[in-house]
C-alpha cells in the first residue's frame, strides 16, 4: 500500500509567524494542507456563476495595493475548468485597482454572497482577453460566514454601464470618508507578499457593529481582529509587507471609499474601549483615497 501524497503546506513565512504566536501552527499546518487546494473544487464551481458582486485585490505599477467591488450580471463568474475562472468585466479607468489588472500580474479574488453569507476565496494570475480575463488557480479556499452581515440585492442599472460621476481623489479623510468608515459595518481589504515563489495578493472581507472600525485625529484607522479560520491571510501579509488597500462600500447609496496606504500589527492593547470579541488589533494609514460615487450599480438592503 502506498502512502499518501503529502501536500506542501500552503502557509509563508508571516502567516506561520501569526499561527505561531496564538498556539496553531501545528493544527494549521495540517488543516492548510487539506483545504487550500490548486484548483476549484465543483462546489465552487457551482458557487461562483451566482454572484452578482465579486471583491478583488490589485497592486498598481506603484507598489500600492487596492481592494475593490465590481458587479455583474450572474454568470459573469464562471469556471472554465477546474484550474481557470472566467471573469467578464470591461475595464474601468475610474477604478485605481484597474492599473494592477494588466496580463500576468497578481490577484485576489473573494466571492460573497451577503444573502446566504457565504464566501470562497482565491488568488492567481491574470490572462486578459476580449472579454476581460481568466484567472489562473494558485489558491483556493473557503472561508466561514462569520461577521458577515446578511443583505439582499437589487441592481439600479446595467452593470455594464460606467457610473456617471467622476472619481474624487485626496490624500486625507475628508468629512465625506470620516462618515463612511463611523457607519461603516463592513469593509474589505487587500495585502500582498512577494514571496520566492511569486507574487501572492490576497483580498478578505472584515464586518462587525457599525462603528468598529476607529479613525484617530492622527489619521489612523484601528481596526480590530476577531476569532476567525486562523488562516491569518491579511495579518500574515502586512507581517511580511506594511502596504495595504481598504475599500468602504455604502451599500445604500452604491458609493465606494477606497484607500491605499500602510498597515501595521499591534502586539499590545489598542488605545480606547476594547471591542468585545476582538483578540487583537491592527492599524492602517491611508496614504491615497479615492472616493467613487454610484460606483457599484447595485445596492444590498439588510436582511431582516
């Protein structure tokens, strides 16, 4: 009888350090080996053409990473096989992670579907066609349900059509993006790592109570990191390279805030009332904001 083929582990070097430091690494070590495949397993095959909404994360030519929504019809998502993801989407200039969409470079992808709260992950390499481009496979995951606020969909308009306003682009936290990160229940962020092996960018979602994410009068963003897979994508990320991308949707008004800037870890108790729940903290700079009104040419309206 032959023994089974051990998979590589699929953690790097910063990912490990977190799993290290909270007593997991060992149980993670097994548990990675078993559900991060190379592939799309049929189940999320299955799950992907569904959506109306996917996240994804892009370095520009800069360095700068940007987490960003786009929308379209179900079935813009589709697995050609198990190894490729189609995804049809025309260019969007208006959108700063465009600018890291270009043939061969890195992307994280997330699949949520804020209805049923389920949510699959993965990141590849991007081959461009007329149609807008296939994502190659390096990782692919799922990710449980936690923290995510529950939401139905509705389009406004053909999510083929350009929003009509222009972007709006700072270097600080104006009023407008103050408001949006106070009320904000929901928001995602991509990080990357360049490793030996290449460029891995990974992009995640992070909900709570609206108000749990803090903007100090310093310009800092404490955001904080409640009990989840263990995975410690984005921590493990921002361990090995500070830059990080956030993007803040308001999902009644399809406007999207999006910032670039630098992340850090925080090893000792965040300034201010703890959050219930959180284990730890993290904390972002933003360094370039852009704010998008009408985006997104969908709104989600809470579940009751």
């Amino acid at each position: 009888m032959q023994n089974p083929v051990l998979l590589p582990s699929p953690w790097h070097e910063g990912e490990v350090a977190m799993q290290r430091l909270v007593g997991v690494e060992a149980r993670m070590d097994e548990v990675g080996r078993r559900v991060v495949r190379d592939h799309l397993i049929d189940q999320h095959r299955e799950f992907y053409p569904l959506l109306p909404m996917v996240v994804l994360g892009a370095v520009d030519p800069h360095g700068d990473v940007w987490a960003t929504l786009r929308s379209g019809y179900p079935g813009f998502l589709r697995a050609t096989d198990a190894h490729t993801l189609s995804v049809e989407l025309a260019r969007e200039p208006a959108d700063p992670a465009e600018s890291g969409m270009e043939d061969g470079a890195a992307l994280g992808l997330l699949g949520i579907d804020l209805g049923t709260r389920r949510r699959n992950r993965l990141n590849g390499t991007i081959a461009r066609n007329g149609r807008g481009f296939d994502l190659a496979v390096a990782q692919s995951f799922g990710n449980c349900p936690k923290y995510i606020q529950p939401r139905q969909v509705r389009f406004t308009r053909d999510p083929r059509e350009p929003p009509a306003l222009p972007p709006r682009a700072s270097f600080v936290v104006d009023e407008t993006a103050r408001a949006v990160i106070a009320r904000a229940d929901t928001f995602f962020v991509a990080s990357y790592a360049d490793l030996e092996a290449g460029r891995q960018v990974d992009v995640s979602h992070r909900g709570g109570r609206s108000g749990f994410v803090r903007l100090g009068e310093d310009g800092w963003l404490t955001i904080p990191d409640f009990p989840g897979n263990r995975f410690f994508n984005t921590l493990g990320n921002i361990a090995l390279n500070r830059r990080a991308g956030l993007a803040f949707p308001d999902f009644e008004t399809g406007d999207l805030l999006q910032m670039t800037g630098e992340a850090e870890l925080l090893y000792e108790h965040a300034d201010g009332e703890p959050l219930e729940g959180a284990e730890r903290y993290w904390r972002f700079r933003p360094c370039r904001i852009v704010w998008r009104a009408d985006a997104l040419p969908i709104r989600y309206d809470l579940a009751e």
